[in-house]
C-alpha cells in the first residue's frame, strides 16, 4: 500500500531514489564488516583487548544481524518499511559515532552490538523497498544492482579500509560512516516521499519475536564454537529453541515468519539454495588470508588485492545477470553459476604450499563468476514467489539464510581446523595439518556448492 505524498511525486523519480538509498546503504555495510577485519589488530594493541574480546567485536555485529532482521522485516510490514529504514540508517550512524570514543574493548563490543541493530534494520527493509517500488519487469535489474553495491563494498573494504586504518587509525573505519548515514538520512528526510507497508493493523508477534531471538542467537553462538563442549550444548540448546518457535508460530494468528510461505515450491528451494551456496562461499575468505599471509609470506595489501578478486567479479556481473533474468525467467543462469562455483572450489582444494598463484586467483574468479551468475535469478526468484503482503518478512528472511550460512561457515571451517591443527598457533611445523584441514574445507564447500545446483534444478524441474 503507498500513502502520503508519494502521490504528489515521479514514480520515476521515487524509483531512482529508493536505488540510491538501497544501494549506498548495501555498500556501507560490507564496506564495514570487511574494512574491521583488517583493523582488528590494531585494536588489540590499542585497547589492550584479549583475544576473546577481540573476537566478540566483529561477533556481537554479526549476531544482531542474524537475530533481528527477520523480526524487523515483520515489524516493516505492519509499520512501514520506510520507516524501519530511516530507524535503521539513523541507529546505524549513532552507533558508528559513538564507537568512535570507546575506550575500552567492551565499549566497542556494545556499539557493534548496536551497529548490527540498525544494519538489520536496513537489510530487513532495503530489498522490500525496492521490490515495492520497482514495476515487476525490473526488479531483476535492480536486484542486480542491490548485489553489486554489497560486493562492492566487499571489494573495497579490505583496501580502503586497510588504508584508512593504517594512516588514520581503526576509527577513521566507523567515523567515514557518519557523514555517508548523515547523506542518507537528508535525502529520506527531503526527498523520500510516502510509506510502504503491507500489513497495516495486524499484530507484531512478541512472544515470538523474544522466543526466535534467543534461540538463534544461542543456535549461531554454538555453530560458532562448536569444537568446544559448550558449543554443543548451546548448538542443542538453540535447536530445541527454534522447534519450538515453530510450534508457536503454526498456531500465532500473526506470526513473526507466515510459514506459509514456504508451502511455495519456488520459495523453499530458492531460501536452500542461497544458504547451501553461502555455506560453501563465506569461510572461504579466511582460509585463503591464513594461507597467503603465512604459509605464503605475502603482505597484507596483496592478500588483499588477490582476495578481492571474487568480489570484483560478482559486482561486475550482477547488474547483466539481472536483466538478463527480467527479460527470460526461465534461463538456467543460478544452475550454472552454482556448478561454475563447485568447480572454483575443487581447484582451491588442490592447492597445495607452493602453488601457483594463479591457481588461486583463477579459482576465485571461478567462484565469483559462479555467485555472480547465481545470486541475482535466485534472490528474484525467491521474492517473485511472494505475494506482496510479505515482502518484508521475504527480504528479512533471505538475509537470515545469508547470516546463517556464513556462521555455518565459519563455525565448519573451525572445527576442521581444530580437529587437524588442535587450538596451537599457525607455526612452520603445523603448516603440512593447515594444508590438510584446507583441502578437506574446499572438498566439503564444493559439496555442499553441488547441493545448491541440485536444489535449484529441482525447483526448476517443477
């Protein structure tokens, strides 16, 4: 339902700046997650943080995300999606302020924490604005667009953001945020008309809401530290909470997630497609920064620069992909990508200490190419299922598949590593186990790479 001033202006007009906004804000967002993992150190030698506080800055963002969005997503839809954005943006931007005076590990821990709030807010919302502007027929164009701001800023955050952190301090990272989320904040304000909402009058599900926070955030927390035997309990822990999420839900006449939804052929293959090839792709970051930096020797910058190789592809080729995906729906374009990728991940696994690097990058470009040509079709194809009651809840939960899957990731990757290596450092004499873990990571990444391709011919087998 559109209301308000909207009437008074250029659809046109609404359309390009709804873009504008989505895709600044998709940006800034990667721009931090990837620029904060190279400043990390110098957090540590600058706050005196232990290894495990450090560790729960980046955490505590990744956490927030995962647990709210698909709450906000629902919240959006009954309150107004461009209202829950504007919150998103404008919490996002305090919280990058403020994290700029911490003076303790903790302190950032928190604004992190509240960063991540309003960053599920935005992603809970960004899609679902777009989809309810944009006429049908282009909405594979814009989603395209939508995917190439993210990889963007996946791409340009570990080199500008290394850059910033290393002349001007870890702060200058959350400080650039502030006039960018004061940018947005003015045009929603001056020239963003009119509200988007689907859901008006129906009651938001709290019982629910506290119910799916809790036992996601547990459920991500023991995935996350599943070598240790509270991780498992917390992982058991979280499972049971979520069965019985579910259980309430069959029965909320206003549930927080319409599971309905997922009766859709389209709908629940296209959600288990995303998440299998984000299990196969996330992780992949960080064993090929372990690999290049000590068994290899290079700097940071050209870990960088090689690592940044998949992003580039990605971002190059969504916006072709998405209109290719308007104009003929019924292309295989997400199959291939997802067996292309499989393929990139099989030639990772046989790398081995001296390899070439060409090697790595032709692999990274296989498996950019691959998420490139399978992202935007599956994301359209998902959100296309929905009726446009729940496009926010729709948005909200293919962010959650994508949170999920990199903590599925991460949390696999660690207990390989741990099982081969045990929790000593990353020495020369522990170097041949490392190579070991790495081989059988890729080999099970590119399994679980193939079972997206299968899930998504089998939905288009329908």
């Amino acid at each position: 339902m559109v209301t308000g001033a909207v009437k008074t202006a250029s659809a046109v007009s609404v359309q390009k700046l709804s873009l504008i906004l989505v895709a600044v804000s998709s940006f800034l967002i990667p721009f931090m997650g990837s620029s904060l993992s190279l400043a990390l150190p110098l957090i540590q030698n600058d706050l005196s943080v232990n290894i495990l506080v450090l560790g729960w800055i980046p955490t505590a963002f990744v956490l927030a995300n995962a647990a709210l969005v698909l709450p906000f997503g629902r919240l959006a839809d009954i309150r107004g999606r461009k209202k829950v954005f504007t919150y998103g943006v404008t919490i996002y931007t305090l919280a990058s302020l403020l994290a700029v005076f911490s003076s303790t590990g903790l302190m950032l821990i928190f604004f992190s924490f509240l960063q991540g709030v309003g960053c599920s807010m935005i992603f809970a919302t960004g899609v679902a604005l777009l989809i309810s502007i944009f006429p049908q027929k282009r909405r594979g164009e814009v989603l395209g667009i939508y995917l190439t701001a993210v990889y963007v800023g996946l791409f340009l955050g570990p080199l500008l953001g290394g850059f910033l952190a290393q002349h001007l301090g870890w702060e200058s990272i959350f400080l650039a945020n502030v006039p960018i989320g004061l940018f947005l904040l003015a045009l929603i304000l001056a020239k963003f008309p009119g509200e988007w909402k689907s859901a008006d009058g129906e009651k938001f599900d709290i019982l629910g809401t506290v119910i799916y926070i809790f036992s996601l955030s547990v459920l991500m927390y023991g995935i996350s530290t599943l070598s240790d035997f509270s991780g498992k309990i917390m992982l058991i822990m979280g499972l049971l909470g979520v069965l019985l999420f579910f259980m309430i839900e069959i029965r909320c006449p206003s549930p927080v997630i319409p599971l309905d939804i997922f009766k859709n052929r389209t709908t629940s293959f296209s959600g288990v497609a995303l998440f299998l090839v984000t299990v196969s792709t996330s992780a992949m970051w960080t064993l090929l920064s372990l690999y290049l930096q000590d068994l290899r020797g290079l700097d940071t910058l050209t870990t960088a620069l090689i690592l940044a190789v998949q992003p580039l592809a990605v971002a190059l080729l969504s916006p072709l992909v998405g209109r290719m995906a308007d104009r003929d729906d019924k292309q295989r374009l997400n199959i291939v990508g997802a067996v292309i990728c499989t393929f990139g991940l099989l030639l990772l696994a046989f790398l081995g200490e001296r390899s070439s690097l060409v090697l790595v990058i032709v692999g990274l470009l296989m498996v950019g190419v691959g998420v490139g040509l399978f992202s935007a079709p599956t994301n359209r194809n998902f959100l296309e299922s929905l009726s446009s009651r729940f496009y926010g809840v729709g948005s909200a939960t293919l962010s959650t598949m994508v949170y999920v899957g990199q903590t599925v990731s991460l949390g696999v990757l660690l207990s390989i590593l741990t099982g081969y290596m045990g929790t000593v450092q990353l020495l020369p004499n522990t170097y041949p186990l490392f190579m070991e873990g790495l081989h059988v990571s890729f080999l099970i990444f590119a399994v679980s790479s193939a079972m997206g391709a299968v899930v998504t011919l089998m939905m288009r087998g329908k």
